[in-house]
C-alpha cells in the first residue's frame, strides 16, 4: 500500500466521520461549553485535514493556512476561558 492510498482510504475517512461526528456533538450542545469545545474540535479536524491534503499535493502552502486556524481557535479557547472566569466572579 503506498502513501497515497493510505491517505485516500485511511486518514480522510477517519476524519471525515470525525467532523460529522463533532458536528453532531456542536449541534446537540447542551451546554455553551459543549459547543465551544465541539467548534475548537471542529478546526482541529480541518487542521488535520488540511494536513493530509498540503502533504498529498506537496503543497507547503496549505500548512500556512492549519497554522492560522491553530492561532485562531487557541485565541477562542481563550477568550471563552477568560468569559467563563469573568462569569463566575459575578456569580459569587
């Protein structure tokens, strides 16, 4: 088995049965936090699949782009964070 077909009937299908699974999860919720942890699961999975796919038409420049993803949902991890903190001091 080469590299290609590893990445076509291995790693895409894992990971797209991934996203629809964490979308279901983004959908159901029940929680605000459910869902913010489900869409920052969802940007991993795409990083992923980015990934797999800048590594499959050795186009470097698709890397750029997962690292600017990675950025973005590591600041919406921590803005949700601080909001969570911020929300709980005027609870008490």
């Amino acid at each position: 088995m080469s590299l290609q077909e590893y990445y076509n009937y291995i790693l895409l299908p894992i990971l797209g049965l991934s996203v629809i699974l964490v979308f279901i999860r983004f959908l159901k919720g029940p929680s605000i936090a459910d869902r913010v942890i489900a869409l920052d699961m969802l940007i991993l999975t795409s990083i992923g699949i980015i990934a797999v796919y800048s590594m499959q038409n050795d186009q470097s420049t698709f890397l750029d782009i997962a690292m600017l993803l990675a950025l973005i949902a590591f600041l919406g991890t921590v803005a949700f964070a601080y909001f969570m903190e911020q929300r709980e001091k005027n609870d008490e």
